[in-house]
C-alpha cells in the first residue's frame, strides 16, 4: 500500500523531522511540499507483521506526541489513490481504500487529482461529468478532446492506473509563508493584500538569511472553507529575491486561478529552488523606478533589522 499523509500547511518547518518520522516505517519516502509526503509502506507491512491501517495509526500518534501535528492519511495501491483519499480524510484520521473502482464511482470529473477547472470544464461539455463515465468512454474520444498524451492521462486515472512510483528524495530547500483569515474570506481585495504581505515576508527573508538568496519558483497553495486545496506553481524570469517581482507572480497565480465567491480560509506561498544569491544572475534594467524600489527595499531591510519586522511596509497593508 501506498501511504499520502497530508500535514497541516503551519507545520511546513517540522516537514524534514515529519519525514524523518516516516523514515522508521519505510526507507520508501518522497517528500511533497509544502504539506505532504508519500511513503510505500509494502515493506514495512510484511516487515511489522501489521495492516496498513494499523502502521497509519501509529504514524499519526507519533507524530501528534512527538510534534504536535495532527495529520490525514490516505492509503491506496498506488500514488493517485492514496492522494485523492488524503484529500477526503479529515485531519486525525486514516481513510484506506482497499477498491479503487468503488472508491472512484460517482465522483465528479473535477475530483480526480491532476484535473484541473479547464479540463474539467472541456469533460462536461461533452458530458463527461463523472469519474465512472470518463472511464467508460472510449480512450479515442478522450484524446480527441484533450489531445493524445492528456487524453490518454485522464482516461488511465479514472480507470485508477498510475504508472508512477514513489521516489525517495529529501525535502527541496525552500522557504514558506501563511496567512490565515479569522473568517472563511470571500472578498479578493483582502486575497491579494495577504498575497501583498507574503510576497513581502519572503522577499525580506530570502534578502537576509543565509548570506542573501533567490528563488527560482513560486507555489500558491489557496485552502477552501471545506478543507480542499488549490495549488499551483510558477517559474520566475529570473532568480530573484526582488519583492515586487514576487508579488507581480503571486497575482498572476491567483488570478488565473479565477475564483468566483471562493470561500478561502488561508493562503500559502512558497518560494522554491533556493540558491546563494552570489551565484544568481540579474538582467540590468534600464528603467530608473526598478533601481529605486530596489534601493528602498534595501533601506527597508536595515530599518526592520534595527527597529523590528513591523516598522515599514507598503501603505496597502496599513490602510
């Protein structure tokens, strides 16, 4: 069996301890930021001598005493299973599917991991509205509509294959931040101030710790009232640590995932593929405003390094 556990997105710092955690079950782990991870627990089953569920159960106590974290599992014969029952399990519980066809029957299009709204949108059209119809329909419609390779992806999913395997890896260097809201937040003007303030925190971070780095990518993560997530990465230009660059990808991440009366709860960010600044290349620009911001962030940064975090920030965040 194949084990997706799902962490709480304030426990991103603990996530190399949590897989360290994962690591006395199974040498088997791959580390999903910036919340997850995969572990094949097929030896460790006959290893035990215990049930999936069982060795499930001992991770989430161990983890829950040993960091405080409680986390949801899903357990599934292979990679999709596992995430999409981890998506369904509430936090402190384990949901094994032993019957992937079951498990799948009924479901909406949209639920089956790596479908996306556009996709999802393109299936209904053609009244593929249901895991179980998209599985019964010839693979030859399916890559008519979406093309040859995606067709062929989403038709082997709802059949519930998937050819990948769990590759061990360590937890990539990176850096991540959260706003929470104090009520589940339908309006995008207080969406995009957090995204303001995120894209500040990190591009101060990156610019101080460490002797100075840049990242290579973003990675939005937007928590729904009812538990779900959206997440979506993207490539910067260029390596940077240049926050209003950060924030010009953040909105673009957001709005392209157009959210119409979306109740969100929170929302991460994740600055991916770190390296020394040093070593980073930067474009010159000839524009005059790109050199000012640049020298006021760093004023910025000594001001915060003397009087603390909250003593300068953009004017949108104040109002």
């Amino acid at each position: 069996m194949i084990l997706y556990v799902r962490f709480p997105l304030s426990s991103e710092p603990l996530l190399a301890d949590l897989l360290s955690l994962l690591g006395e079950f199974t040498p088997v782990v791959e580390a999903v930021p910036p919340d997850a991870a995969l572990a094949d627990l097929r030896g460790a089953v006959r290893y035990f001598g215990r049930g999936t569920a069982e060795l499930a159960a001992v991770l989430r106590v161990r983890a829950l005493a040993r960091y405080g974290v409680e986390c949801a599992i899903g357990a599934g014969p292979v990679p999709l299973i596992a995430r999409m029952a981890a998506r369904e399990a509430p936090p402190g519980t384990t949901l094994v599917v032993d019957d992937p066809e079951l498990f799948l029957r009924d479901k909406p299009v949209a639920a089956l991991h790596g479908v996306g709204p556009a996709t999802a949108r393109a299936l209904c059209g053609y009244g593929l509205d249901s895991i179980d119809r998209v599985a019964a329909a010839p693979l030859a419609v399916l890559q008519r509509i979406l093309g040859a390779r995606t067709g062929r992806d989403v038709w082997e999913r709802a059949q519930g294959i998937d050819r990948s395997a769990v590759t061990p890896n360590a937890a990539a260097r990176s850096l991540a931040a959260e706003r929470r809201f104090d009520r589940d937040e339908l309006d995008p003007d207080r969406h995009r101030r957090a995204l303001l303030s995120l894209t500040g925190e990190l591009g101060a971070r990156l610019r101080t710790e460490a002797g100075g780095q840049v990242c290579r990518a973003l990675t939005l993560t937007v928590r729904y009232a009812d538990r779900s997530t959206t997440t979506r990465t993207r490539t910067l230009p260029e390596p940077t640590a240049h926050s209003t660059a950060l924030t010009a990808t953040a909105y673009a991440l957001y709005d392209a995932l157009a959210l119409q009366r979306a109740r969100v709860r929170a929302l991460s960010l994740r600055a991916e593929g770190l390296t020394p600044a040093a070593n980073a290349a930067h474009q010159l620009s000839l524009d005059p405003a790109d050199d000012k911001v640049r020298r006021l962030e760093a004023v910025a940064d000594r001001a915060r390094a003397r009087f603390g975090e909250g003593v300068i920030g953009p004017g949108t965040l104040a109002a």
